[in-house]
C-alpha cells in the first residue's frame, strides 16, 4: 500500500521490541469478540490510475458550472480565481499544518489570520473580526447565540428576506437551546415591517442584503430602532463581492456582521467547504466565538503572532465557552486572503462595478422577454424574476437546453406561494454571449 | 543594533555567537511585513476592464469613500505568501505527533480529484438532474460510513468535529423530546478526559453537563456511570478510544447500562482511526458518533481546517437525521432537503448548515478510502497503533507512563512526573522538540494527566522515522533530568521566532493591523 511506509519486517522487529506476539495483542482491551476476525465487505486497494478513473466518471457525470451559460447563486457564486491562489494553498507548509497551537513554528499561518480579520474588520466597517467560522449559515446562528450573550435576551427576529437555509439553523439550533425565534415570511420585494417586531423583549434582528431576492436593504433604520430598545443588528451578506460596491453594515450600525466568503478564492464545491466571515463592534469581543489571532512579540522582542483570548473557548471554558467550535475553515481563510490581497480595494471595486454591471444588463434583456418580470428596485449582482409559468419546470426546460438559468424560490421555500420566482445571479464570469442565450432560450420555453 | 525593521538583533543568548544581518533576514528566514506595510491602496495583482458607463441600480447603497486595503501585484504576493509558508510547519516538513489531531500523510491525488470540475465548479443549487455524480460521491461515502461503523445511518452535512457532535446529541434531543421526555431528561455525563467540545456541545444545545470522575487507569467504569445514572439523564458523550489512547474496556456495559436507563450513548470518534476494520461501533451500542474525516480519512488539516463531521446514527436516532439527506427508494436516489419533503417514518430535526456540507472534503475522503480499500484500512489503524506503541516502549524506561496497565491504541500519554525536580516543564520540553526540528506532541491534554504529553505517530511514519524520533526525545529527556536546563526554558532556540508572549496578546488584546500614529499624523 503506496502511503503505508512499514515493511513486513519492521513489524515483526517492533512487535518484538514492544514484546508482543501479535499486533492483536495490543487490542487486547477491546471485549471479547468485538474484535473483527472477517474483512469488511468492502473493495481491496486500489492504485492511483484506478482510483482516478472512478473518481472522474462520477465528476464528469454532473454539469460544471465553467461548461454552460451559468446563472446560479443564492448564497453561492461562480467567480473567478487567480490561479495563484490555488498554487499557494496547495503548499505542503500551509496545506499539511494544523491549528497554530506551537506559534513559534506556525508564524506563516497566524500571519495570515491576523491579515484576514485585518481585511474582514475593513471590508465589513467593523472593529473586530474573528478568524472564520465553517460558512455563512453556521456563523449567523453563532451571531444570534452571541447577541443573547450581550444582552441576555433570548428572542431573535429574523428578516424574511434572509436566506431561508440560515434561517433554518437558526431556528434548529435556537430550538435545541429553547430560544425563541420570530422568522417573518418570505419577503420578496423588500417591503416587510420588521421594525413593528422590535421591542423590549428583542435580543437581535437578522436583516440579510443583498437578501436572499437580490434586493438591498435600509440597515440605518432598523439599527437605530434596535438599539433604541436593547436590542442588537446582526447584518448578514452571503455575496461578500457586494462590498466592493455598496455602504459596508457597519457604518449603518450594524453590531454583528457575518456572512459568506465563498466568492473570494473558493471554488462552488457544491456547498461546502466556505468560509464564515465574522466581524463585531470591539467592545463584544469576548463574547464572541471563534479563534482569534492576536500581536504580540517574542523573548526578543520581535514582532509575533499568537491564538489569543483562548478563555472564551471550548479546551479552556468547556462547558461555559462561547461556542462548541474548533476546527474551522483555516485553508479557505488562506484562499480568501490571498485572493483579497491580489484584488486590494481598487480590484475589489472593480470586479464589484463589473459584477453589477453585468447583472443590469441580464436584467434588461430579461426584462424585455415576454411575460417576465423583474421584481426588485434595487439589486447588486442578483435579482429575482416573476415568470408566467412555474419557475421549476423552466429551469429544467432551459438544463435540457444547456443553460443553468438559476434558482427557482420553491427550491428554497416550497410551499410558500412563490412557484413562480426565479433567483438570477451574474458575475464576472458571464459573457453577453451567455446573457443572450439565456434570453432566447428563455423566450422559447416561455 | 536595530534592524530595517527598527527591532534589535541581538537575539539573546543562543544567538549570541550568531552574526547579525544588515536585513534582519537569515538566509531562507526572511522577516516579511504585513501586507499593509507592503501593499498600496491603488495596486492590483488582478487585471479587470472597467465596465462601460451604465445605470446603476445600487440606489441609495452605493458605497461612499474607500476601502481602506491596499493590493498587492501578483509577483508580491507570490514572494508574500511563499516566505509565510516558510514559517510554518507541517506533516510534510516532518513527524508531526499531534495527538488526537491525527497528522497523517495527505495524498495529493485526494487534491487532484477535488479540484476535477465536475466536483469543484458545480453549485448547491443547479438542478438535482444535473448534479448525479454528486449524489454518487454522497452515496459512496455514506456506504463505507456505514459499513466501517456498523452503523445504518448516516448524516453527512455536519462540517466538522465540533459540528457533528452537536447534531448527534441534537438527534437524541429530538428522540428524548418524541418520547415526551424533554423536559425530564436534562443531563449529559462527560468524563473528566474528555475534548473540551463535549460539554461545549452539550451546554450549547441546553443540557446540564455531569462529569464522569476518571478511574486511576486511565479508563471510565461502568459503575461510575451507573451511580450518575438516573430519569434526568439523556445521554453519554464518551471519547473511544479515549483521549488518553486506551480503548475503554467496559464500553459495552456502559452502552447497556444508558440504553437501561433509558438514555443514549455519544461516541465522540476523534480517535476512530485507531480501530477502522478492527471494531465496529455499532456492535459495542453506539448511538451516535461522528467522525472527522480531516483525521481518519486524511483530508488536509489545513492549518486549522476546514474539516467535515458526518455523524453516523443507529436505527433508534436514524428518523431523526437533519436535512439534507439521500433517501433510497429501491435503487432510487432522492435528495431530501427539506423537513416538510421528509419520507415516512422519518423526522428530521432541523438543518445544520446551509447546502448539502462538505463536498469538496467528502470527494477526497473516498478517494482515501478507494485507495486503502478493506485491507489497507485495517493495516493503516494496525500500523498506527503498533507505531504508537512502538515510541512508548522506546520511552517507557525514561519517561512516565500514568496508566501503564492498557495497551495504548493509535497515541502514547506521557505525564510530567519523571521531570519533576529538572526546573524543566512539559511545555519547555515541547518548545526544545522544535529545535530538533519536530512539530512537538500534544501538550496539557488530556485534563486528567499533570503535564499530559500526547504522542501520535500515525501510520504514515517509517521505522527509520520513529528510530530517530525516539532517539532525539532520549537525548532530550536525558538532557532534561542532566541539569541542561537553558536547552529547554530558553527553546526554542532556532525557530523564526523565539517563545512568544501570550500573556500580553490576551492582556492588551492587538487583533488586526491599525495605521501607525506617526505615519497618520504625516498624512493629516
């Protein structure tokens, strides 16, 4: 077996060694007839080249996103990677470590996070940010956990325009720990009154823009009203590409950030992994989950990086900590990072500028298609259309003719009314050659 | 002497005899600044067109004033990133020991194949009808789950330890709540050993955590655990083989006695590498446990993840598996994503995650998986445990054992007795481990153990490997009770950095990069 380095005869001279016959002498513990005698019913090794062969048939049975006019999002977006991203996560030092627990030989990485949160802390206009939750989702209901935290409430009003599976964990996990949550429903238009549910009973409002159909949100408002009664704003974005264009949540007073940063380095993955991105107002830090890098120096004094303000978690508190988490999303931070930093700000704006101009000129064609319209006043790099037919079956109309047109509402939210909602997201990627053969095959179905 | 950076290069006493650099560099060491030291806010390392003039629909939203984050170009960061990457330390620089963690080698065909487009460019959301080799990977995996645990179910989606074992303790949460007992059943027993993610994980789902006291050998008896046991008890969260490397020996009994009670049993599968094809937990009671597949299955750590926690379930907690999951209806394969869209006789509880979890990590868990196959999986746990075991009888005469009545399984627990008196600590022991070029062990983990020293070799190190690891951990322990002490409380010695001082970093908490005053006063 190609990654077992022990001859048969480096056994025999260990076991000697160790002064037992047998290596099932050193399983001893395991009660009487647990031990496995029989293999399991399951294939012998296999060798690199076969192991490539079945792996690329089952991938070169799914549909890529690179390969057809592609208009996907809701929570996850086709973006372009730099190619040096993936060669430098990919290095042994940065692919192969651990969790900096040993700061003096892992400076490359605790460098980095203290870079990403240095990035994140600016690009959300928040004082604080964490060095990464699992994604978007987890994050938000760590967010709402963190608010009851700070203002020892136990009552989340989530927006209807936040994405139905964050509001899902939120609810699963706010169940489990019997907090109560108040999801307002599916919201299409932008138009709910969700300040009518802050009050002095409130411990967080989980407003979402872009939301979940595109639209941008008023945070300023909600905000104040929020703070007016106690309560706190957690802004949620799953498009962290919006931020190169529209007011950050924190300079609307926003005291939690989180969302997706999926769209900087990483690939689709179909769901997984991304990255959380967590950001807070710096006087709640230590109510925050997560790991935190922090400076400091050596015995030299010389500049260094460190995990730091570890009393807030899980291998100290136990029981008390802020959040079960440990593991996290270290390499996706690095891809995230890097892609950041080749971008800066004048890149970021410009993909930003891009993105948007991109998805306003889709929706224009799109508008001019009949018997489509477009729902949303204001929008960044996604928007939702109403369709004459259930926008299901057109997107399996339009799959069979080689365009994956985007998400219909009821894959989200079935049973909500919304059969006829399409989610339409346009990126960098998308060429008006894309855009117009989405338009006629659009107006073919229709 | 200041170097460019303005900091001293007098480096203390072992490098006194060292020269000083005009740079501060040394050699391959090179000193690199943060990215806003180097970076300017008008760089780029990315080309994109501006797009011609259009109406924006931004509306009031459109962001005033900069950023406030500098680019860097592409050769920059390249430079950047590489001199990081030279400051860290992985499997593939050496023997990483990190017990628990399980460092072991990372394949890089499980790389290739993730990267294939079919895996990494397609989205949660496209169409089912065009995503079946998705489904396949789903399948395949859960099937190896299943049949390697014994177990008949398994929830995928959770993504990563921590994660997975709040949706199996969610599972029993939801089976206590359907038999009218939630309001009762209040209670997890963890033992004293156990992960800090246990009774993290059960406080945050609401229940009360008891601890289990851990027996002077290292193991939990079912006697403790039956005199904890009572109607407000829901569930067990215990680690096997357990944090202190031992495969618990009564964990049968213990199984019988919570399912007596009318409770459940939690196996955290931190440690399952060490018993894949040689024990199943399914036939030792298990009801729930998760798996990390960035330890068994060897996807990358990462430099602290991502990971992926599936959870397999037994039929008692298997109706209760949250959404999304692959439902058979004969060799049919429906992906279930919401509860409302739930088979009969199932119930799920929720949702852990937005999306379907970790595919990009489940891809090269099978990959790991086709490649080992039956038997070179049952070799890799018999490697790893004759690996461990081969270091503790290489150490057991100059260090000390706290529990040496069990075997150890895939790690060996050392404690600080044998260096009482030396002035040396556990921790200065691990900071010399680096000077002789090793990632140290574990340290101060498990609770249960003063100075606890964990080792976990893994299977992927040769014997040649382990020779010299033992050889070197003689040398320093020999060192250590010789009276050598500045080898060890000055340590490290020849890493990029000396030790660091994380008293300071938690007392005046510095967590991202602020413009220097001297250089904001010049711009004003």
């Amino acid at each position: 077996m190609r990654y077992l380095p022990l001859t048969d005869t480096d056994r025999e001279d260990m076991l000697a060694r160790i002064g037992v016959s047998g290596v099932d002498e050193l399983f001893s513990d395991v009660p009487a007839g647990k031990l496995l005698t029989e293999p399991l019913d399951l294939p012998r090794a296999k060798g690199e080249l076969e192991v490539e062969r079945i792996m690329g048939r089952m991938a070169a049975k799914n549909v890529a996103a690179t390969s057809v006019p592609f208009f996907v999002g809701a929570g996850a977006y086709k973006h372009h990677v730099p190619a040096t991203v993936d060669h430098l996560i990919q290095r042994s030092e940065f692919l192969t470590s651990y969790t900096p627990y040993q700061p003096e030989i892992a400076q490359g990485t605790l460098q980095y996070l203290f870079e990403f949160q240095t990035q994140v802390s600016a690009l959300t206009g928040m004082e604080v940010a964490n060095a990464s939750m699992y994604d978007g989702s987890t994050g938000t209901a760590e967010a709402v956990l963190m608010a009851h935290r700070v203002t020892r409430r136990r009552k989340a009003v989530l927006s209807g325009g936040l994405h139905p599976h964050y509001t899902q964990v939120v609810e699963t996990l706010s169940e489990m720990a019997n907090d109560e949550v108040v999801a307002l429903p599916a919201d299409v238009t932008a138009s709910e009154d969700i300040l009518a549910q802050i009050d002095d009973s409130v411990s967080c409002v989980v407003v979402q823009s872009p939301d979940v159909f595109g639209n941008l949100r008023d945070l300023a408002p909600i905000a104040e009203k929020a703070h007016a009664h106690g309560a706190l704003l957690i802004a949620v974005f799953t498009e962290v590409v919006s931020l190169g264009a529209v007011t950050p949540p924190g300079a609307l007073g926003a005291d939690i950030v989180v969302g997706e940063g999926q769209s900087i380095g990483n690939a689709l993955n179909f769901g997984g992994p991304y990255v959380g991105l967590f950001a807070a107002k710096s006087k709640y830090v230590r109510q925050m989950p997560g790991r935190l890098c922090g400076e400091t120096v050596d015995a030299d004094g010389q500049r260094g990086f460190v995990l730091t303000l570890s009393t807030r978690e899980q291998h100290i508190r136990r029981d008390k900590a802020t959040s079960n988490i440990c593991t996290n999303s270290g390499l996706c931070v690095l891809a995230f990072t890097i892609h950041m930093t080749l971008l800066g700000q004048a890149g970021l704006s410009r993909l930003a500028e891009v993105n948007h101009a991109n998805a306003v000129k889709l929706a224009d064609a799109l508008a001019g298609v009949k018997g489509v319209e477009i729902l949303n006043e204001s929008f960044f790099n996604e928007f939702t259309i109403k369709l004459p037919k259930p926008a299901a079956a057109v997107v399996e109309a339009l799959a069979e003719k080689g365009v994956l047109a985007g998400v219909p509402a009821s894959r989200l939210m079935p049973g909500a009314g919304l059969d006829d909602l399409l989610i339409v997201a346009n990126t960098e990627i998308n060429t008006d050659d894309d855009r117009a053969a989405f338009v006629k095959a659009l107006a073919e179905v229709l | 002497m200041l170097n460019r950076q303005g900091r001293p290069t007098q480096a203390g006493d072992a490098a006194a005899e060292r020269h000083e650099t005009f740079t501060g560099n040394r050699a391959l060491q090179q000193i690199e600044p943060l990215i806003f030291e180097i970076g300017h806010h008008e760089a780029t390392g990315v080309d994109i067109e501006t797009p011609a003039p259009f109406k924006s629909r931004l509306g009031s939203h459109a962001r005033q004033g900069e950023i406030g984050l500098p680019g860097l170009s592409e050769p920059e960061a390249m430079r950047h990133y590489v001199r990081l990457s030279q400051k860290n330390y992985g499997i593939d620089t050496g023997l990483f020991p990190l017990g628990s963690c399980t460092m072991k080698h990372n394949a890089r065909l499980n790389e290739k194949v993730a990267r294939l487009p079919g895996f990494a460019d397609v989205h949660p959301l496209q169409p089912v009808s065009t995503v079946p080799g998705a489904l396949d990977v789903m399948r395949e995996l859960a099937r190896y789950l299943m049949t390697l645990t014994g177990m008949p179910a398994v929830a995928l989606s959770p993504k990563a330890g921590a994660h997975g074992e709040a949706c199996g303790m969610m599972a029993i949460k939801a089976a206590i709540a359907a038999k009218g007992e939630g309001a009762t059943r209040t209670v997890v027993l963890v033992p004293e050993s156990a992960h800090g993610t246990n009774p993290a994980t059960a406080a945050l789902i609401g229940f009360s955590v008891k601890a289990v006291p851990a027996r002077p050998d290292g193991t939990v008896a079912v006697d403790d655990v039956k005199a904890l046991l009572g109607p407000d008890v829901a569930a067990i969260m215990l680690t096997n083989p357990n944090t202190c490397g031992i495969f618990e020996p009564q964990i049968v009994e213990i199984a019988a006695a919570m399912h007596e009670a009318g409770a459940y049993f939690y196996c955290d599968g931190a440690n399952f590498n060490a018993i894949v094809g040689k024990a199943r937990p399914g036939d030792l009671g298990v009801d729930a446990m998760h798996i990390n597949l960035h330890k068994t299955f060897s996807t990358p750590h990462g430099g602290g993840g991502p990971g992926a926690g599936p959870v397999v379930l037994s039929e008692r907690l298997a109706p209760y598996a949250p959404v999304p999951f692959i439902h058979l209806d004969g060799d049919e394969a429906r992906l279930v994503e919401h509860t409302s869209d739930a088979p009969e006789a199932t119930d799920p509880f929720g949702r852990m995650t937005a999306f379907h979890g970790q595919m990009g990590m489940y891809v090269r868990a099978l990959a790991y998986m086709l490649s080992h196959g039956a038997d070179g999986m049952k070799q890799a746990s018999e490697d790893a445990v004759l690996n461990a075991n081969y270091i503790r009888a290489g150490l057991a005469d100059l260090m000390s054992l706290p529990f040496p009545d069990h075997p150890s399984m895939h790690e060996a627990l050392f404690d600080d007795e044998w260096l009482k008196g030396t002035g040396v600590s556990t921790l200065d022991f691990a900071k010399a481990m680096i000077d002789e070029g090793y990632h140290p062990m574990t340290v101060y983990f498990p609770l249960v153990v003063h100075g606890a020293m964990l080792i976990e070799p893994t299977e992927s190190e040769s014997k040649a490997s382990l020779d010299l690891f033992v050889a070197t951990l003689r040398d320093l322990a020999m060192a250590a009770r010789g009276n050598d002490k500045s080898r060890f409380t000055a340590a490290p010695h020849h890493a990029p950095l000396r030790r660091l001082d994380e008293t300071r970093a938690a007392r005046q908490p510095v967590l991202k990069w602020e413009k220097p005053a001297a250089v904001k006063d010049a711009a004003e």
